[in-house]
C-alpha cells in the first residue's frame, strides 16, 4: 500500500494562520476554480465576479477580517480578506490563494521541468549520474541525467533522480508559496490524488497522508520558516 503524506510545519499559531506582506503591485490567483470577488469582505457579501486561476490582480489594502477554507475534511487554512483591482472592479477576495509566483499553465506546462524553466531563470545544472550510452539529441540538457539537480537565480532548487521502477522530483522555493498553493501546485503534477482517501493527522505533527493501492504519484509538502519543499514520486 503507498502512501501521499503532506506535511506541514506552522510557526505562527495553532490556527495555521500564514501571513502574508503585500504591497501595492500584482498577485496571481491560486485557486484552480477561480476566486471569487466579493463587495465586502465576508462569505455573504455580493459575488462580483470569478477571477479565473492565473489572473492577476492589484493588491489595494488589507484587512482584519479573516476567513478559513476547507481544501479537503481536515484540512483549513486561514488568512485575511484583502481588497483588490480586477481589471475594472474593485472588491475582496481571500489572500489564501493569492501569490507574487505564477501558477503553471495546466495545459501547456506539462511536467513540472517546463513550468520551472518558464519562470526561473536557470543558474546551473548539477549531474550526479548519467545513463550509459545516451545519445541527446532533443537539446534537452536533462534528458542523459540518471540524478543531478538544477539550481535557478531566485533561490529555486530542483533535485531528481530516475529509477527504473519511477523516481523522485525535489523542489526547494524560498519565500514563493503559502502551504495552500504549495498543495494546488503538488495536485496539479499529481492529479490522481483525488482518487484516494485523504485523511489528517494532528500530532505528532500535522499531517496529511492519503492512500492508494495502485500505482501512481505520491508528494509531500513540508514548510520551513521561508522554504516551502515539495516532494513527487512515483512508480509500480
């Protein structure tokens, strides 16, 4: 039996409650159904519209007001309503689902090596073991690395390694994403996890774990103070 354990480590409060620092400049929207604009900042208020996942919005100002989602039964995370410029309208929304890091485009980036090389810029990459006799024709600089890792300018750590049963893909992002979007960005290159049971797990430390009895992709999520880990695996 395989197990998906998301692990996450919150030093503010109990409530999991992530702060965030905003300015005036924009936001991209985490949220993969979209998010809602609101007239005010509560759940009750005017709907004025849906911003879809990946549009960007202007931060105005901030709130005291919080709210708390539901990703799934167990999960919550809490964070303040903010208001917000949307191409003409001017509401609030949830700060949960909204970061300074572009989401992946779900139809064109397509593995997880794509999306990171459309948004970072790529400082060096690292073998540590490589295929015999591969012959790289694609330009593709990954394509003959058993193991390595790629390191990009804003911090960015990528680490692999290919098996031949499946493998395992590291991803190191400081100051990028909440543990919210760190999950959206961990179900968009697992998508099957919706298939199996989530459950949650408070002590000895919060946890999530879901299990499958196929075979298919696990990940795990951990925040470290600025560092938020991810980490995908997958095989028979």
């Amino acid at each position: 039996m395989r197990y998906l354990v998301l692990v996450f480590i919150c030093l503010f409060n109990a409530a999991f409650l992530f702060a965030q620092e905003y300015n005036n400049t924009s936001y991209y929207v985490w949220a993969k159904s979209g998010l809602s604009l609101r007239s005010a900042h509560n759940k009750t208020a005017e709907k004025l519209t849906i911003i879809p996942y990946g549009d960007q919005v202007t931060f105005v100002s901030e709130t005291t007001e919080t709210y708390t989602v539901i990703e799934f039964p167990g999960f919550e995370y809490t964070d303040n309503w903010i208001e917000v410029n949307y191409k003409n309208l001017t509401g609030y929304v949830f700060a949960g689902y909204l970061s300074r890091t572009q989401p992946p485009n779900i139809s064109t980036d397509t593995s997880l090596t794509l999306y990171l090389d459309r948004l970072f810029t790529e400082t060096q990459t690292i073998a540590y073991e490589t295929y015999e006799n591969c012959e790289n024709d694609s330009g593709d600089s990954l394509i003959c690395i058993k193991s390595g890792q790629r390191s990009y300018k804003s911090g960015v750590t990528y680490t692999f390694w290919n098996g031949e049963g499946g493998g395992t893909e590291d991803l190191s992002l400081p100051n990028k994403l909440n543990i919210l979007q760190a999950f959206t960005l961990g179900t968009i290159f697992c998508p099957s996890y919706k298939e199996f049971d989530v459950m949650y797990y408070e002590k000895p430390q919060p946890t999530i774990v879901v299990e499958r009895d196929d075979v298919g992709c696990d990940f795990t999520i951990t925040v470290l103070g600025d560092f938020t880990i991810i980490r995908w695996s997958g095989g028979c």
